[in-house]
C-alpha cells in the first residue's frame, strides 16, 4: 500500500503585525479559489482590519471551537472539524499561537501538523520573532522577550516560505492611519516596539532568515541526489560538529539557542552535555535537555566527578569541533586563584574551537 501524501506548508513570515501577511495568504486564497480549489479557513485573525477582512469574502470558515478557562469564553481552531471538512487548502492564521489550557495540543503549529500528516495543504503566517533560536536576541534588540516561540526544525519544514516585506517607515505609517491597530493602541506600539531602530532590527533578522534559507536550498538542489554539500569555507572532509555544555543554570536556555542557530547555518550536527558531578539542579537540568530535544538536539548525560576532563573525552570520543559553554558564575575571592571549570575545559581542549557565551542582561 502506498504511504498518503503529506500536505505542503506554506508560510508568510513578516516582521512584525500589519506588515501584511494575513492579507498577502488571503489574497491567494481568493486565487486558488477562483481556480476552483477545495478550500477552508481554519482559523482567521481580523483584528478588526477591514481591508483583510474584505479579502475573506466568499471563503468557506470552519466554526472555532469555543473553550472555557478561568471563567472566560475564548475561541480556538477546531482542528477536528478541519479534518473532517478535510479541505485541500486549510488557511491557518498565526501559527505561533498558543491554544488555550483544555486544547488537545499545546501550540496552534503542533495542530497544524496535524493537518499536514492528514494530507491538507496549509497556509499560515508567522513573525521572524516568534523563530527559537532567535529569542534572546530579540530581546536584547527590543527589550521584549516573546513568549510565543516555534522550533526552528518547524519552520525549516515548510516546502515554501514568502517573506512579506514593509519598510518600517511605511508601516508606522500604517499604524498613524489607524490601518493596523485603534487610535491610542496604535500610539503606545509606536512608542514601545513600534519604534523605528526595533523595526529596522526585526526587519533585518527577517531578511537574512530568509537570504538563508533560499541560500540552503538552493545548494541542497544544485547537490547531487539532494545531497547537503560542504561549504565553501569548511575544509574538504570535514564535518562541523557541535556540543553545548548545559549546566542546572538559567543561561543553558541561552547556550542552546545560539549553539543551535550556528549549527543550523553550518548544517553541522548538535549535541547536548550535562555532566552530573554530584552537584546542581537536575530539575533545571532536565527543564534544559526537555527543551533540546523540542530544539531536534541530541542529549547526553554522563556521571564524572571532574567536569572538565568528562567535556573533553566526551568531545573527542564524538569528534565534536567546536564547544559552546557558559561563563562561569562569579566566585568567592579565595578561590579566584583557582581555574575555573571554563579555562580547564580550554586547555583539555585545545585542538577545539571553544566558544564561551556571555549571560547578557538589559
């Protein structure tokens, strides 16, 4: 029996509300609907934006489903009615949502998947903040830590990514004019996240997700048999292989994201160390491996009472090339003299690119 298709996703990434990504996937909607394509709404978001609410008109909806929590009524995509429609094309609206307590699944994109195993094509949107492996610096950009996140391996699925592109003046422009937000909600954005230099910042990260991707594609299709080519700069033969070193601290999250994003760009394999000496959090530490795996990073753990020396055999047994760990934490003045774990890790490893990742602050 031959295995059922898989359907096809489709993202509109932008960079920031009203830069028109919902209006952009309507609008092709309307087309394929004219070519007569089976087609659904899933969910939509209007925001009260007429000119995209317009671009809805003659498009079949799917009910939501309607869930209570904490007293309040709110409104999810009901995934089990879209299969049963079970539409060719599903139009799916922000696909970093996450659904409300009471949902079958967690987040708007794990339903999603849900559609795509089921054999429906999807369309769905997304902002270049809302990626993972660029949270961190999202935040040290804007000062604002987005909460709703999609593995990057989610993205980097989809058959076609269309980056929607507004210059950030004219999409202030947008909000004076009250296209995108009401009158005083539109005010604060301009004065908060809305602010030209952040724009400008999301704008940027936006363009170059997108340069690399197309990059990375296309190199995959020029190689023979779809093959992932070495790059240009990697030394023939070679194969980048990456660890990060996770301890019980908050900034492993951090470590992981930035070791990731390289490893992506380099196309290089990911690795995951906690070495249990005795000593520190395994409940953090396990809160870290959980969100490596959710990140497709393979997670090891390895009982050694010296923390350096376990690094480095692990590394080398692995043929890892390059080590991401963290600074180590401030110490007593009487041990100041001493190597810190970082700098014994340094000199056991010294055929290893080694890179010690800041825990920045706002």
């Amino acid at each position: 029996m031959s295995q059922a298709r898989r359907g096809r996703l489709k993202v509109y990434l932008g960079y920031a509300a009203g830069v028109g990504k919902t209006y952009r996937m309507l609008v092709e909607a309307q087309e394929l609907r004219r070519q007569g394509v089976d087609l659904a709404i899933g969910y939509f978001e209007p925001h009260g934006r007429q000119e995209t609410i317009a671009r809805t008109e003659g498009l079949e909806v799917v009910p939501r489903r309607v869930l209570t929590y904490g007293g309040s009524q709110f409104e999810e995509m009901d995934t089990e009615a879209v299969l049963r429609r079970r539409p060719a094309v599903a139009i799916v609206d922000e696909f970093a949502h996450t659904n409300v307590p009471g949902s079958e699944r967690l987040k708007r994109w794990e339903d999603v998947r849900v559609l795509l195993d089921a054999g429906i094509d999807v369309l769905t949107t997304m902002n270049v903040q809302h990626l993972e492996s660029l949270n961190d610096q999202v935040w040290h950009t804007t000062g604002i830590r987005v909460r709703e996140t999609i593995p990057d391996w989610v993205v980097d699925e989809a058959d076609e990514v269309v980056l929607v592109d507004l210059t950030p003046r004219a999409l202030r422009n947008r909000l004076e004019r009250g296209v995108v937000y009401g009158q005083e909600k539109a005010r604060r954005a301009m004065e908060n996240f809305f602010t030209e230099t952040n724009l400008t910042a999301l704008r940027e990260m936006a363009l170059r997700h997108t340069a690399h991707e197309v990059e990375e594609r296309l190199d995959t299709d020029a190689a023979p048999g779809g093959a992932d080519p070495a790059g240009e700069d990697r030394p023939a033969g070679r194969t980048e292989r990456i660890l990060i070193c996770l301890t019980g601290r908050p900034s492993s999250a951090i470590l992981l994201r930035r070791g990731k994003r390289v490893a992506d760009y380099l196309r290089a394999e990911c690795l995951a160390l906690f070495v249990a000496s005795g000593a520190g959090d395994r409940n953090s530490v396990e809160r870290h491996m959980s969100f490596a795996r959710n990140l497709r990073i393979e997670t090891h753990i390895v009982e050694d009472a010296d923390v350096p020396r376990a690094i480095a055999e692990f590394a080398r047994a692995r043929r890892i090339t390059q080590i991401f760990v963290g600074r180590t934490a401030p110490r007593p003045w009487w041990k100041r003299f001493r190597e810190t774990t970082v700098q014994q890790v340094v000199r056991q490893a010294r055929d290893m690119q080694i890179t010690i990742v800041a825990e920045r602050r706002r």
